[in-house]
C-alpha cells in the first residue's frame, strides 16, 4: 500500500486529482490510500479521509510501502526518518498552491542528494509511482559540526564581535 498524504495546512487537488486520474486510467495498480486534508477534489479509486488522527496515522506510515506527497520539510523529514521511499510533487505558485516556489527547490536538492524521488508536473507521475516500488533513499547524514559552524558564523558577522569556538567542545 502507498500512503499519499499531502500535509495539514492547505488542499493539494492537484496531486490528489493527478493520483485519482491515474488510478482511473489503469496505468498503476498499487493499492493507494491517501490523507487528503481539506481537498475540494473527492477521489473515486482509491480510498481517502481529510484528517488521521496521530496514532491511525502512524499505522498507516508503518504499513506502508511508500509515500507519495507534497515537497515539504516535515513530509521530507517523516520519510526519512522512518527509512520509506518517497514521491514528491512540489507545490508551485503557479497554481496558487503556495506563495513562493521553496517547494520546487527543496525538491530538487533531495532528489540531488539521492533522498527522493521527484515528479515535476502529472505527467512524469505515474512512472516515478512505479519507479517507487524500487526506489531505496539514500540514507540522510548529519552534519552537526557544519551546521554549528555556519549558526556560528552567521552569528559572528551579525553581532560584530570576534567570536572564536571550539567546535569540538559544542559537539
């Protein structure tokens, strides 16, 4: 079973429709089940609620093979942390789906970095769902020095001061 969830802060009726139409069409035949939030689009082929409660939700996560969602740091994040392969659409300000396009670059440097898999527009969907099926992300590294160096820095320069940290002793 894919887990498409698509956030809790706004409808995506663009993925949700796009998933639905495919199912439709025959083109995949994986079993989906979606949390589709406030999403003016009601699916006909595959089975969906607006909201899960956590604990139904992580049962849904657990069971799943995959996930299928929007670009977001927190969809992103969940997926990897609980080692399932993901499938992202970004939302784009082209279809008012978000003010800003941060979606399409988050997508772009998680696909880069071998964590996602992306689908840029509908048509490039149903063949990124089969490629799911196969798809291993790769494991996400921390870098807890890099990014204390770089709050560092940012803080250094905005402050003035001559700052100078042990890193080592942060760690």
């Amino acid at each position: 079973m894919i887990f498409l969830t698509v956030g809790t802060q706004f409808p995506f009726d663009r993925l949700v429709k796009a998933v639905d139409d495919i199912l439709g069409e025959g083109l995949i035949h994986e079993e989906i089940f979606g949390q589709i939030g406030t999403s003016s689009y009601e699916p006909r082929n595959f089975k969906s609620v607006n909201f899960l409660e956590k604990r139904e939700f992580d049962i849904h996560l657990k069971k799943a093979s995959g996930l299928i969602g929007h670009a977001g740091m927190g969809t992103i994040e969940m997926a990897l942390y609980n080692n399932k392969p993901l499938l992202v659409m970004p939302r784009l300000s082209r279809y008012r789906e978000v003010v800003h396009d941060h979606q399409l670059e988050i997508a772009r440097r998680f696909e880069e970095l071998g964590h996602v898999l992306v689908a840029y527009q509908k048509e490039d969907l149903a063949i990124k769902i089969m490629d799911l099926r196969h798809f291993i992300p790769r494991r996400r590294e921390t870098q807890v020095a890099e990014v204390v160096q770089r709050i560092s820095f940012y803080l250094h320069h905005m402050s003035g001061d001559n700052v100078n940290m042990d890193f080592k002793k942060i760690q």
